[in-house]
C-alpha cells in the first residue's frame, strides 16, 4: 500500500470547499492506501492563537475529520503537536534549508503582505516544516492543492539534498495524489476567488439552516441576462459551480435553461441553492453535533492516532539520526 499523507491546519470550521475540495476525496483515499491524516497545530502558531482559541479549533477540525468521513479504523489521525519527532525532523531539516530558497516562495512574500507585524521564522520555514511533516512518515504522496504545489516541490528539495549530503537513497521523493477524476475548485459567495474562511466567503459544514439562507440569499450575482445565450459572468458560473455539486442535475439545467433564454429569477435559483446545501450539509452537521460531546470517543481517536503515528515516526528518527551520524557512548 502507498503511504500518503495530509495535513489540515488548526484554524476550525470547514467549508464547502474544503469538503469538495478533498474531504470527499479522502474517503475514498484511505480504502486503498496507509494513510496519515494531522491537525497541524504546530502551523498555526506562526498567527499567534489564543491558548483557548488553539485548542477549540483543534477539536473542532477533529470532529469535521471524522464526522466528513475519515475512518480512524482505516486512516490514522494524530495531532501533530503529539509527534516530538516530527519536530526533531524539522530542526535536522533546518540544518540544510537555505535562506534564500526559503525568502523566496510564493507563500512566504503573501504572508509577509498580508501580516507585515508579524513575520516570524515560522512563517519563513513554513514550507520545511511541511516536509518534516510528510517525510516523517516516508510518504511517497500528498494530495496538495495548487498553492501548496511549491512546498511540495521543496519537500521533494529537501528529500533529495539529504540523500545527497549523506549518500544514501533514504527519502522518497513525494509527488501529488491523483484522485483520478477532475477536482472542482469551489467559489465564494462574493463573485470572485474561492471559497474561504478569511475571505469570509464561505458555507461552512456546521451552518444551520438559517444562516446558509442568508449567506445564500446575500450571494453576489449582476443584472441578468440581456440577451439569450449570453455569456454567464464570473458571479454567475460561480453560483453554477456550487450548484454543480450539491444540486440534482435536472434543477442544476433548469436555471441554465432559464438563465440562456433570460428568464432567470436569481432569487428562486438562490432559494433552491440554500436548500440543497442545507441537504446536503445536514447529515455532517448532525454527525458533528453528536462527535462534539463525545469526549471519551474523541481521546480515544486522538490517543490510538498518536500511537500509530509514532511507530513510523520513531522509526524514521532513528534511521535518520544514524544516517547522520548520531550514535550513543
């Protein structure tokens, strides 16, 4: 079996995109591969969490794991912060990253844009740490998105220029995980970009009913067709691709049927939308409801998750600091 790995950062409540994005993937994922999944709360210090914060949004992406599928029977599921190795690796990796590679990602300059009191050496050896992360475990692949495909090329880096330094051919070298089908970028609700918790964008798995009413109802859209066939606006198709994957399929060609012959009525289409997310999203609500409360369930998850994680972990340290060169008097 391929060992594949993926993290999800400690920043709570996911969203549709995230579901469609990989959730959905992941289930099927794991029936055919070992597969690690983490909490990467490590990562979210570089934004400076509140203790509280830290550990309710923890909980919360646990449950959402679970309650969106993973099967901790058939995945492992492990928080990253109950992995010391995966900090050991980290710090050895550090050893052979380099400054300017590392200033030089395309994540680093966004970040530094964006919270420019607040760049700290974390946000700089971001993308080490995520190699850390997926090396720990050996993996030979990572389901990515296309903003996390230059940190893997870097793990990838780094995995080579380790075999290199110490002429062995330790690391494999990870590539993308195919799903084997196209992968549809969920939108926001405000006409551009994708779906999002900081853009505040978003319908997130643990809405009720009335609150993804009035995101849906509040969805950017424009005037309306003016003549027939016209070609949709971003807005638009962007409704049309949420559509596309919590609608049936005749209601998705009805409102494009209208739309085309403009007899379009954006407040009916977005009705009919918020009630087919609520559908669909309802059952994982539910599920998320019921996990939440089950403390003794949720340590269990998390305690066997540790330990199934450090058995690979441990087993790569050690292997490692041999390499290295490490030996005990």
């Amino acid at each position: 079996m391929t060992t594949v790995v993926s993290g999800i950062r400690s920043t709570g409540n996911l969203h549709l995109g995230n579901y469609f994005g990989a959730m959905k993937n992941f289930k099927k994922m794991q029936e055919k591969n070992n597969c690690y999944f983490f909490i990467a709360d490590y990562h979210s210090l570089t934004t400076h969490p509140n203790p509280k914060d830290l550990h309710s949004n923890v909980k919360q992406v646990l449950v959402e794991y679970l309650a969106s599928g993973i099967d901790p029977e058939k995945s492992t599921i492990y928080l990253q912060s109950d992995l010391p190795e995966t900090a050991e690796l980290y710090l050895l990796l550090n050893m052979n990253a380099y400054i300017g590679e590392l200033e030089r990602t395309a994540s680093f300059k966004d970040k530094i844009r964006k919270q420019s009191d607040n760049v700290n050496a974390g946000l700089l050896t971001y993308p080490v740490l995520m190699a850390a992360d997926i090396l720990i475990h050996n993996a030979l692949q990572v389901p990515v998105g296309k903003d996390q495909e230059q940190h893997l090329e870097m793990c990838r880096k780094f995995a080579k220029r380790f075999n290199r330094m110490y002429n062995v051919n330790y690391f494999k070298e990870p590539y993308p995980y195919n799903f084997g089908e196209k992968l549809i970028k969920i939108p926001g609700l405000d006409g551009t970009g994708k779906m999002g918790k900081s853009e505040g964008n978003g319908v997130f798995l643990m809405d009720d009913a009335k609150i993804i009413k009035k995101k849906v109802m509040r969805a950017v859209t424009d005037s309306g067709p003016k003549r027939k066939n016209q070609e949709v606006s971003e807005p638009i198709k962007n409704l049309f691709t949420i559509m596309e994957v919590v609608s049936e399929k005749e209601t998705l060609m009805f409102f494009k049927e209208k739309y085309a012959n403009c007899e379009i009525r954006y407040g009916d289409m977005k009705k009919q939308m918020a009630e087919d997310i609520i559908k669909f999203t309802t059952p994982i609500r539910e599920k998320i409801l019921e996990l939440y409360h089950n403390e003794a369930y949720l340590r269990k998850v998390v305690k066997n998750g540790q330990e199934k994680a450090k058995i690979s972990a441990q087993k790569t340290i050690k292997e490692v600091r041999e390499i290295i060169g490490f030996k005990k008097f």
